[in-house]
C-alpha cells in the first residue's frame, strides 16, 4: 500500500513557547517566586531606598528561592532566568550585564546564589509536620505575646486565631481559606473580615500567596512581622509590654502577673452566639480567653492582657459574672470551674446557647451561615450560567473581542513590547487578566 509522501516544506512550524509559559515551565519554583520572577515585586516587599537597592533585593530574593534543598539550580539556569530571557525580575540583572560587562555579572550572580545557598542552609529546614507544628507553635506565641489594643485589635486577634486553626490542619503556615469561611469562624460580618485581612496584610502578619480564581478560595501564609512602630495607624501591630530594665518599662505598673489572652481559649468561643456583637462581642470574648481556674487577675491585669480600656473590662466582666461564664472574689476574676478544661477553657455548649437566648442572640451564627450558603449557590448557578452561554456564543460563530491589541508581544521572542501590559496574564488576548485581580475571596466559597 502506497502512503502519501509529505513535502518538507509543508511542516507545520513548531510554536515557541511565550515568555509566561517558559517560567511556568521551571523546576523547582513555587508560585510565588514565578510572579516574582515573570512580573517583578509588584507588591513592593522588597522595596530599597534605591532602585538599585530595590533590584539587588529582588534578585536576592529570587537567589533564596532557587536554592531551597532538593530544587537549587545551576548557575547556567540561573543565568538564562534572569539575563538571557526579558523576565521582570531579572531587568537588574541585564542593567548589571549592560553596565558593568558580562564577566562581572557573571560573578556577581554567582556569588548572590552562594550567599543564598549558605543563608537557606544554616537556616530550619521543615521536613515533616512535627516541624511544622514547632513553626506554627512559634507563630502562636507571637501572637499571643501581642497586646491587640482597640476593638479592631480584637478582630485582627480572630482572624490570626482562626488562621492558627486553619494553620494546623493544613500542616504549615500555608493555607487556603475564603472571606466567608474566615467570617464563619470568627463570628463576623464578611464587610469585618475583609478589613482586617488588609490591615494584617499592611501590617506584615499575613501574606496573599494566590488569589482567589472562581470556585477556589485564595492561598494565605502567616509570617511573624518584623519590629515595627508603636504609632502607626493599623491596629494590627505588635505591642509587646516593655521588659524590666528596657527603654520605655519606667513609669509603667507591672500589672501584668501572667494574664494573657489563649488564642485556643478565644478559638473556641468568638464564633458562638453568646460572643455575638450584640450579645459579650470580641471584647466579652477575649476576656473569658485570659482567665484562669486558679490564678485570678484583677480589673488592671485583664485591661493590660487585653489591651481594653478598665471601664470596658470591668463592664464586661459584670456581664460575664451575671451570665455565670465569669466569677469574682477578692477583687479577682477567676474561670468558673465547669468550664475550666486540662487545657484551659473549655466552653459548655448548653450554658452557652442559654447566654444567647438570654440576650437575644441565638440563631445569628445560623443565619450567617445560610446566608453565605446561599451565596456559594447562587454564585455556582451563575457560573454554570455564564460558560453556557459562553458555549452557546463560541458555536453561534459570533467574532470575540480582541482586549489584548496585535503587537503587544513579540511573538519570536515573547517579549512585551508595550509597558501598560506589564503584570498582566495575557496568554490569552480575548480575556487577560490580572493575577491579583480576578474574582477574589468576596464571590469564590
């Protein structure tokens, strides 16, 4: 049987891949070191009081990224990454190249992965959940070392109580959560939860690796923020108390006798009726999280732990004692013994359900969660909606808008040409989007 001899010159030319897919494409990278690498620090971490500065950063950052255990790569890897391919994250790199010639950037980038390899080296490695439970214990103890001043501190203190919890089942301080999920554990407003996640985020306690994209909820990480001043307008600082001896502990009281309000204690009951705003809300709650069966704390000691004003303590606490989830001898406040655990706190059900019928709460936890269940269907709904549609236009044969104009990117090399597209996901020209942009956690459950 004859088959039919195919010209040469009829080959179908094989498509270079774009400068996107070629990142996507590299070993041993994790997601948030490809938009580093593909659309530069968009975010400004890595910020200098130069642009050098800034550049030099960056790389290093990049450098720590590449030489985690089991995924370092080459130096020739390294090199086509940042100077031989028109990535952002290595336009330093090329400034260098062009500047100083090809030898001395060769040296200096090899010498930033040596420092990078030595510094990810002497530094923990985790490599089961043991030693992921040790960081998130130590992320804890941060936290819990904080005095969250304030009302919206009190919110901040949820929101990093709940990503703890989150934290833990996931085995590491990576996590997937929605805005909606977090409202439904701290027992808040979604609006609530929104606001302190940008107050967290300003405040270095929370990183946003991915975000959300449809039904997928968006990717967090916590982290312990570096030092930062007192006076800043987010309430989501750290405030630890100054130590004996230590600038700034003259003219203080030493009130502080051990009161400290339990991320675990709060965990367990912010989310229930009886902490509802209306009922002994975030404050009534963090309270009841720093009292102890045994060691009673006075008025002074629960205001200095919880960072709440006396009048506001001692309001709530009377609340507290009226509702039986609090008890004073003496001038101290102590735990009432049927609700004191081996571990602390432990919150009875019924005794609670009764708080909230008794000040008008009960059920509010419930309908929150039904409103937000029917959030996620009718969102479901319409995008089930939306791609039949969608498929219905594709086979009707109607032409679809061009968003991303011709030229944009050369298509020899994959690089952009036209700099208002920078950050931009413009694989496909019909429907570019923006990584950070989308459809984040306020419509994806």
């Amino acid at each position: 049987m004859n088959r039919p001899v195919h010209a040469v010159g009829h080959q179908r030319p094989v498509r270079r891949p774009s400068l996107t897919e070629w990142v996507q494409g590299l070993p041993g990278l994790s997601a948030r070191a490809r938009r580093l690498l593909l659309e530069g620090d968009t975010e400004g971490r890595y910020a200098g009081k130069t642009p050098a500065d800034s550049g030099y950063r960056l790389t290093m950052a990049l450098a720590v990224a590449v030489s985690q255990p089991g995924r370092e790569w080459a130096l020739a890897q390294w090199w086509e990454a940042l100077v031989l391919r028109p990535t952002a994250g290595g336009a330093w790199a090329r400034s260098l190249r062009s500047r100083k010639g090809e030898r001395y950037a060769e040296g200096k980038l090899a010498g930033m992965l040596d420092k990078a390899r030595a510094f990810v080296g002497t530094s923990g490695t985790i490599v089961c959940r043991a030693d992921a439970m040790v960081a998130i214990a130590r992320l804890r103890a941060a936290v819990e070392a904080v005095v969250w001043r304030g009302p919206a501190g009190g919110t901040d203190l949820k929101n990093l109580t709940a990503r703890l919890l989150l934290a833990e089942q996931s085995g590491g301080a990576e996590h997937e959560v929605s805005v909606r999920q977090l409202a439904e554990l701290m027992g808040c407003a979604r609006s609530t939860v929104e606001a302190s996640n940008a107050r967290l985020r300003a405040a270095r306690w929370l990183t946003l690796v991915t975000a959300g994209m449809g039904e997928h909820s968006s990717t967090w990480s916590l982290r312990i923020p570096p030092a930062q001043p007192e006076d800043q307008d987010s309430c989501a600082h750290p405030g630890h108390r100054p130590a004996s001896g230590e600038r700034g502990a003259e003219g203080v009281p030493d009130t502080h006798t051990g009161a400290e309000v339990s991320t675990r204690a709060l965990g367990a009951v912010m989310s229930t009726d009886a902490c509802h705003h209306y009922a002994h809300g975030t404050s009534g709650a963090r309270i009841l999280a720093a009292l102890d069966p045994l060691d009673g704390a006075d008025v002074a000691q629960l205001a200095a732990a919880t960072g709440l004003h006396r009048t506001t303590v001692r309001r709530r606490v009377d609340k507290l004692i009226e509702d039986g989830l609090a008890e004073e001898a003496d001038g101290l406040v102590y735990l009432p013994g049927q609700l004191a655990g081996d571990e602390g706190l432990r919150p009875d059900p019924d005794q609670l359900e009764t708080v909230a019928l008794t000040r008008g709460t009960a059920g509010r936890g419930e309908q929150r969660r039904k409103r937000h269940g029917d959030q996620r269907r009718y969102y479901r709904q319409w995008l089930t909606e939306r791609k039949r549609r969608t498929g219905e236009r594709r086979r009707s044969g109607r032409p679809r808008l061009r968003l991303v104009p011709e030229g944009v990117v050369d298509e020899s090399t994959g690089e952009l040409r036209d700099t208002a597209w920078r950050g931009w996901m413009i694989d496909d020209p019909y429907r570019p989007t923006w990584p950070d942009d989308g459809l984040p956690d306020a419509v994806c459950g």
